[in-house]
C-alpha cells in the first residue's frame, strides 16, 4: 500500500518551480495540507527503502514552508506560489499549523538525527510550539484561528497540535516540556466527545485559499 500511495504521488502529482508539490495539478499553489499529507509516507518509504531521495522531497517541502513563516510569529502561511513573493490565504489557520506540525513531527520521528537538516526541522517545531503554548485557551484548546483566542474552539486544530506536540514529547528529542500544554488540549477534547464517539466543535471544511468555513458541528 506504502509503495502504491508512494509512486503514486511521485508519478502523478505536479510541482512547482521550486520542486515541491502542489495541492492540485491544476494550480501552482504549495499548501501546507500538503505537508501532513506527502511527506509522512515520503519519509516512511525512505526508512522502507533505504533511500535518502524520498526522504529529501520530505525535507525540502518542509524547508520550503520554514522559510514561508512569519518571522516573529513562527506560525505558517496556508500556502504560497514559489513565482511570488508574497504568501497565499491566511497566516496562523488553525489547521494549516496541524498540517505543518503534523509534517514535521512525522518527518522527525524517522529522519536519522545526524541529517543535516534534522536541528533545522526540530527548532522550527519548537518555534512554532512555544507560540501555540502562549496561544492556549483557558478550556485547553485551540481556537480555529490560534492568534485570536476568543475565536470559537476548534477541535480540528486542537487534535492536530495535541498530536504533534505528544508525538515529539514521546522522542524526548526536544528543549523544552509541553507536557502541561498536551494534558490540558487531551482534557479539553474528551469533554467534545460524547459516548457515541461524535467530536464537536470542530470546523468545516476550508473551501479554498482565503475563503475558510465558520460553520462548526458534530464529525
């Protein structure tokens, strides 16, 4: 299935001018979904096949979006276009900082530590995880737009930061304890799901670039 998923991405998926792949084919824009969702199973099959190319396309879409970042925030744009310099939709969506720490968490869980991109990757995280622990709501989550804590709870953003955050605790790999930050979010979510196993609050679907839903329901 891995080797399917894999050759399948690497075959048919488009990309940009600066190599990495975008969220269409039918667009040259690079979204930072695509990180949660290319760069897992990339470096995975490096692991799987003993070969740094696939674990190279990880790290450069991920460096690709480093670079990206607010300066002082830390926290990702939804996307950009390598052909401009200017960033695409919203800087600090809830989900779009999931899909960024979800890719990074993944990629550092199986890239060998003395790759020389590995620190890079690692203090990135960090940078970003320092901000969310300020960004934390009194309830334990994540708004659906993390700078505006008043913002309605989002429990898409906050499983997705939740995870990351629990996932590079569990490596021990990192300067800092969140330890309080990831058993207040994992409180905050077991009050959202009810004994049939539904999650509340959580955000619909993000219709495109700059146009993000603020319809919340029950998944």
């Amino acid at each position: 299935a891995l080797d399917s998923l894999v050759l399948t991405v690497l075959s048919e998926a488009k990309r940009a001018s600066d190599g990495c792949f975008t969220y269409r084919n039918t667009a040259p824009y690079v979204l930072v979904d695509t990180l949660g969702m290319v760069c897992p199973p990339l470096i995975a099959y490096s692991v799987l096949t003993n070969d740094a190319k696939y674990s190279k396309l990880a790290v450069r879409q991920l460096l690709a979006f480093i670079d990206r970042c607010d300066p002082v925030t830390h926290l990702p744009p939804h996307g950009y276009s390598p052909d401009s310099k200017f960033n695409l939709g919203l800087v600090g969506w809830g989900r779009g900082i999931g899909w960024y720490l979800l890719g990074l968490a993944e990629t550092l869980a199986l890239l060998p530590r003395d790759n020389e991109s590995f620190d890079v990757l690692l203090k990135a995280f960090e940078n970003t995880a320092f901000v969310l622990a300020e960004l934390q709501r009194d309830d334990g989550g994540w708004s659906w737009y993390p700078p505006l804590v008043e913002e309605r709870l989002d429990s898409s953003t906050t499983s997705f930061v939740a995870y990351a955050l629990l996932r590079i605790q569990n490596m021990a790999i990192g300067s800092q304890d969140f330890t309080q930050v990831i058993d207040r979010a994992f409180i905050c979510l077991e009050g959202l799901v009810d004994s049939q196993m539904n999650v509340r609050e959580s955000s619909g679907e993000c219709v495109s670039l700059g146009v993000y839903s603020r319809e919340f329901g029950v998944y």
